[in-house]
C-alpha cells in the first residue's frame, strides 16, 4: 500500500473536493478577518468583498473597467497570437530566420514590461494605443520564443517518409509538424495569457484611466480594500476561465494528446 495520498478518480468527486476545499478556505478567511488578527484596512472578510463585488456591477464602475480591460485584453492577445505564432514557426524551422531575429526576440523577451511603460506613454500619451502595444508585447514573446521550440522535435525521419510519398510542404506541415508543435503552441499561448494580462494591469495602474487596473490603483489609494480585493478577485476570474478555454480548445483540435495522456 502506498503511502502518498491519492485523488479520487471520479470527476465529480474531484470537484466536490474543490468545492469544500474553497468552502473551507473562505471559511478560514472570514473568521481571520471578522476577528481582526490582521488589520481590517488591509484584509477584509469575504463577505465584505462580495458587498463591494455587487455594489460595482450595480452602480456600473467594475462593469465599465470588466469590459473596458476585456475588450483592449482580446485586442492585445489576438495581435500578438497572429504575429507569434507564425514567427515564432518561422524561426524555428528556418536557420537564417533564426539568426536575424533572435538577438532582437531575446533582447526584448529579458525586458521587463514596466521598463516600457514610460516610453510608451510619451509615445502615445495616456491612451489606449499604449495599453495595446503593451498587451501585445508581453504576450508576443513568449509565444515566439514557445513556438521557436516546436519544430525542432519533429522527427526528421518522419519528414523523409512524407517526402518520399510525395507529401507537399503544406501537407507535411498539416500533417507531421503541426502536431508535434501544437503542445508548444499551446504553451505559448497560455504563457503569453499571463503575460499580457500582467502587461494590462501594468499599463492601466501607470498609464490610464480605465480597467480594472486603474479600479486597483484607486482603491489602493483611497484605502477601499474590499474593492480593491474584488477587482483582484476578477483577474484571477478572467485568467482561469482563459487557461480552461485554452485547454477545451486543445483538446478540440488535438484530441488524440488527451488520449495519449490518459494512456
């Protein structure tokens, strides 16, 4: 019998075990705050953030900043999964392309996002065009540098097969390199989700005056912890319903890597 704890098997009974798993943390929460270990100005109850919860959806101020950031989030993310991914393709099955534009992909992906903000700002001002090209920027490069990896693992003998009957370039992409880069696609994907949600809020706290990002830098200054834990609350929201699309969609497109997994 083995000693390590084992998770149920059945799906329902994982998430039940989530569920008290969360009850039980919130639980913990409430009581830690209701008394006071730690100073209420800086960690409300649960409760108290669900008040502020519905009292920005009802009077439209967390409304107005859920859409204003999901809006200029997918705009952002699509720009940079258009670019990086081809690119990233590119220089990964090509050594010339490699050697032209790693320096600039690496000197960029080593630089941190905030380090920017500035210079962007005093390009386009306080603007959504520098929340944009800042979104696309966090997110661009760790898809390029994700997808650069891909095509260095399809086998090559599995290329000389194709070849050999005939396959066409396009049908041997189609066919043998796209599954063998879907994983790091994907990796890329969920990497450059993180990133530019980070590059969101970074830009919405420095640079403007909309987003959930700005609602953070507002109640932070106004001392409004319930608000500011509720706008918290909604990222992490937004950045777990995005991992679990992104897995639907693999699993959509790739269903035979779910298969090999359970395997």
């Amino acid at each position: 019998m083995s000693g390590r704890l084992r998770l149920p098997d059945s799906r329902w009974a994982r998430i039940a075990l989530s569920v008290v798993n969360v009850v039980v943390f919130l639980t913990i929460w409430e009581i830690v705050a209701k008394e006071e270990v730690i100073n209420p100005l800086f960690f409300p109850a649960p409760s108290d953030t669900w008040d502020a919860l519905r009292e920005g959806f009802a009077d439209g101020t967390l409304t107005d900043a859920l859409l204003w950031s999901l809006r200029c989030f997918a705009i952002g993310m699509v720009a940079a999964a258009v670019v990086g991914i081809p690119v990233g393709l590119l220089m990964g099955s090509s050594p010339a392309a490699y050697t032209l534009l790693s320096p600039y992909v690496w000197a960029m992906a080593s630089l941190p996002r905030v380090a920017i903000t500035p210079l962007l700002v005093l390009i386009f001002g306080f603007s959504q065009m520098a929340e944009l090209v800042l979104i696309f920027l966090s997110a661009l490069f760790p898809i390029v540098i994700n997808c650069m990896a891909g095509p260095k693992t399809v086998d090559p003998s599995l290329l000389r097969a194709g070849r050999v009957f005939g396959a066409s370039r396009l049908a041997l992409y189609a066919k043998v390199v796209f599954p063998f880069t879907l994983p790091f696609i994907v990796s890329g994907l969920n990497q450059g989700l993180t990133r530019g949600l980070v590059g969101m809020v970074i830009a919405e706290i420095f640079g403007g005056n909309d987003g959930l990002g700005y609602v953070i830098q507002r109640a932070g200054e106004t001392f409004e912890a319930p608000t500011l834990y509720a706008a918290l609350f909604l990222l992490v929201a937004i950045s777990l319903s995005l991992v679990q699309l992104l897995r639907w969609l693999e699993v959509r497109v790739a269903p035979w890597r779910n298969q090999s997994a359970r395997a």
